[in-house]
C-alpha cells in the first residue's frame, strides 16, 4: 500500500512549486528568444532604467523633430510649385504684352489685356494658397489669406488712379499704390502677418527662419507688372490705342524683372530646403546611435537564451523524472 505523510504532502506541494517556477522561466526565455528583446528590463538592468530612460527620452525628442521637418519640408515643396508656376505664367504673360504696339489690331489688343487681368486674378490667387488648413505665404499669420482678391485691389487701383488719362501718370499712381509704406498694397492689399519672419526650431541646435512672403518685394513687383495691364483692360473705354500699348509694354518689361525676383525667393527657400535635408541627416545618425545604446541595453543575446533555454529543459525533464520516482515510492518498495 502507498502511504503519504503530512512531510511528504509538504514535499508534494513544493515540487509543484519549484515545477511551476521552471516552466515560468522555460517561457521566459522562449519569448526573449523568438522577440529578441529582455522580458524583464528591470531585473536585467538591475533596477537601473535611468540610462534607458535618457535614451528613450533622447529618441523621442528626435521623432518629434523629424514630424515638425517633415511637415515644414512639405510646405516649402508646395511653395516651390507656386512660384514656378508664378515664374512660368508671368514670362508667358510678359512675352504676349511684348509683341504689343500702338500699330496692333484692337483683337490682338484686347487678347493681351484680358491675359493681363487674368494674369492678376490667378498672382493673387497663387498667393492665397495652402496646404490643409495653413496659409503658406501670410507669414505668421496661417490662419488668413495672405492677400486680398485680384478684383478688390484692383479697384483700389483704380480708386488711386483718379482721372488720369497718360501712360506716365497710371504708371506712376500703380508703382505709389504698391509702394506706399502707408497705405495702398500694405493697408488693403496685404493681409497676412506683418511682424519678424516666423522661426521654426527643426532640432537641438537648428532654427530655421522661414522666408517668401506676400509682401516681399519680388512678389509686389510681380503684381505690380500685372496690374499695369489689368489697369489698360479695365480703363480699355476711356484710354487710346497708344496708351494701352503703352501700358502693356512697361508691363512686359516689369514682368521679366519680376519672373527673376521671383526666381530669387525660390532660391532661398531652396536654401531652407537644403537646411532641412542637412538637419535630417544628421538626426538620423543621431538617432541611430541612440537606438544601438538603446537595443544593447534591452536585446537578449540569442545565443545565451538559447543555451539558457536548452538547460531550463533539461533541468524540466530532470523535475519530472525525479518526481515520478518519488511518486512511486511506497512501504511494500521500500520494505
């Protein structure tokens, strides 16, 4: 017969503990091995996680850069567009009003004027453009358009132009509209931000300052061509053939001035773009070494899991073994 005493049932419960304990650690191992990563950091780094805690702040940090680069490198990409799309209409704009005499035909005439207000609507137009909901040429001041409609400025133009009938004077009431530091294009024009170029910083020790705004003097200078001969279109009744002629060729010569300020601008924001590429670069090392600090704290080696695990097997089958011999174990066997 078998007998169990209250030593042995003791013993019994232990072996179940101690077999528990066994497998616990056999599944311990079996994760780090097919994850590759420490199951239990604190155990592994000995209580201290400072160390791991610096790195993954240090990591962190970086991401967040890299969000803020991203996003700013995909509003210089937009503004890029814009202005080659500005640079290329208003060279097309400049070459038709070129070819413009006071010998033309009244429909090659008209043809250019209504190009030329068309021409000033889609500036503004291009001016006004966002990417999502942020304005990218009114500075600061995202939440706004960053000029006013081709058709409202240009009734302020006219509104300054009074009953001015010679090229000279519409001329010269359109360059005083755009380049009163007091009213005309700043006051009605404008309606962007007016303040410092808005900074942005893009890492620990980069801080990029954006540039190409509405108000800048390429872009001024670009409207200013084109309203020359949205003025002739919208004054086309009461100006002569001569005048109109006129008004469009001084427009022309403008705009090839403009299509190079306007080249300009986009080679400052080249430069941003540049900046944002080095800033990138240099994130990436930075964060990669962080991240190999970071792997060798928190990586189980797989070649001593696997010798671990190997041995946490053997010393399973050698539990069970010993514990049905013991389970075997009676009077009458031992007798």
């Amino acid at each position: 017969m078998s007998f169990q005493s209250i030593g042995d049932l003791s013993q019994h419960f232990q072996s179940l503990r101690q077999g528990s304990a066994i497998k616990t650690r056999m599944n311990t191992l079996t994760q780090e091995l097919s994850s590759g990563r420490i199951a239990d950091l604190s155990s592994h780094l000995q209580g201290n996680i400072g160390q791991l805690a610096v790195l993954d702040r240090e990591i962190a940090v970086i991401d967040g850069f890299d969000l803020t680069a991203g996003q700013l490198q995909q509003q210089l990409a937009q503004k890029q567009i814009v202005l080659s799309r500005m640079t290329t209409e208003q060279i097309d704009l400049a070459t038709q009003q070129l070819g413009i005499s006071s010998s033309s035909s009244d429909t090659e005439i008209r043809a250019a004027e209504a190009a030329g207000r068309a021409g000033f609507d889609a500036f503004a137009d291009l001016l006004n453009a966002r990417l999502g909901d942020r304005s990218l040429f009114a500075g600061a001041a995202v939440d706004r358009p960053a000029v006013a409609s081709g058709a409202d400025m240009l009734a302020d133009i006219l509104t300054s132009i009074g009953g001015a009938t010679d090229a000279a004077s519409i001329t010269a009431s359109i360059d005083a509209w755009f380049d009163d530091p007091a009213g005309g294009f700043v006051t009605l024009g404008y309606t962007g931000d007016t303040g410092p170029a808005p900074t942005q910083r893009v890492g620990s020790q980069d801080v990029l300052t954006l540039t190409g705004r509405a108000d800048d003097q390429g872009f001024r200078d670009m409207l200013k061509a084109a309203a020359l001969t949205a003025v002739s279109d919208a004054l086309s009744g009461t100006l002569d053939k001569p005048t109109r002629a006129a008004l469009m060729r001084t427009g022309a010569e403008r705009g090839f001035g403009a299509a190079k300020a306007v080249t300009a601008i986009a080679a400052r924001i080249g430069e941003e773009e540049q900046r944002l590429d080095e800033g990138a670069t240099r994130r990436t090392a930075q964060r990669t070494t962080f991240a190999t600090a970071r792997n060798a704290l928190v990586t189980a080696d797989p070649f001593d899991t696997a010798t671990l695990l190997q041995s946490v097997q053997q010393q399973l089958e050698l539990h069970y073994t010993a514990t049905a011999r013991l389970s075997r174990l009676s009077l009458a066997n031992y007798l």
